[in-house]
C-alpha cells in the first residue's frame, strides 16, 4: 500500500508565499513523475506543475514564474513553492505520483493524496 500525504496549506495575504510538501510511503520500489494539482469550488482539477524522476518539470499556464516545483527522491517528496499568490490560487491543492510498488511491480499505478487547503485572502 502507498499513501501521499500533503501538508503546507493555509491562509495567505496576496502577494504571500507558501511551500507545499507532499510525501510518498509505503511499500514504493520507485516513483516516475510527480505532480501537482487544485480544483478550486465548481471548477475542475487542473495541473500546476510536474516533476519527472530526472528532474524535468513543466507547469501550468498559471504557475509558471510564480510556482517551483521540487523533489527529495531520496525522501520520496515534491514540493511546490508558490509566490506571489492571488486570491484566484485559492484551491484544494493534490499531489499525485506515479508509483511502482512491492504490490505491483511490473506497472506504474498511479496515487493521490488527499488533498490540502490554500486560502488567498485579497
């Protein structure tokens, strides 16, 4: 069993900053790419950023220059920086990972986490 846990959400001023953490446990025999995603109220979850095992990362329209998206493989966890926060980052934020694992070693399955709160107060 794999589980992802986030932590690092909150309330923020505009123009603050938070640093995200999601961390990956379990029986893991390796991780390919991780990710982050929001879903703010009545819209649907959409990517942030992504961070392959090498390190190559890509982002989402509305990250790139304010989000850095990060990763500790030898602690099985991405991070995601934000900066320069709106209120229209106000969202529940996810971490996912693509997980090969003692349960199931020859495919990648993919996880989540459960999700953490970032408010931007304006």
């Amino acid at each position: 069993q794999v589980q992802l846990v986030e932590s690092g959400g909150g309330l923020v001023q505009a123009g603050g900053s938070l640093r995200l953490s999601c961390a990956a446990s379990g029986s893991i025999l390796s991780i390919n790419n991780m990710a982050w995603y929001r879903q703010a109220p009545g819209k649907q979850r959409e990517l942030v950023a992504a961070i392959s095992n090498d390190g190559n990362s890509n982002y989402g329209e509305s990250a790139k220059g304010r989000f850095t998206i990060s990763r500790d493989n030898a602690k099985n966890t991405v991070y995601l920086q934000m900066n320069s926060l709106k209120p229209e980052d106000t969202a529940v934020y996810y971490c996912n990972a693509h997980v090969r694992s003692s349960s199931s070693r020859f495919s990648w399955t993919i996880y989540w986490g459960q999700g953490t709160q970032v408010t931007v107060s304006s």
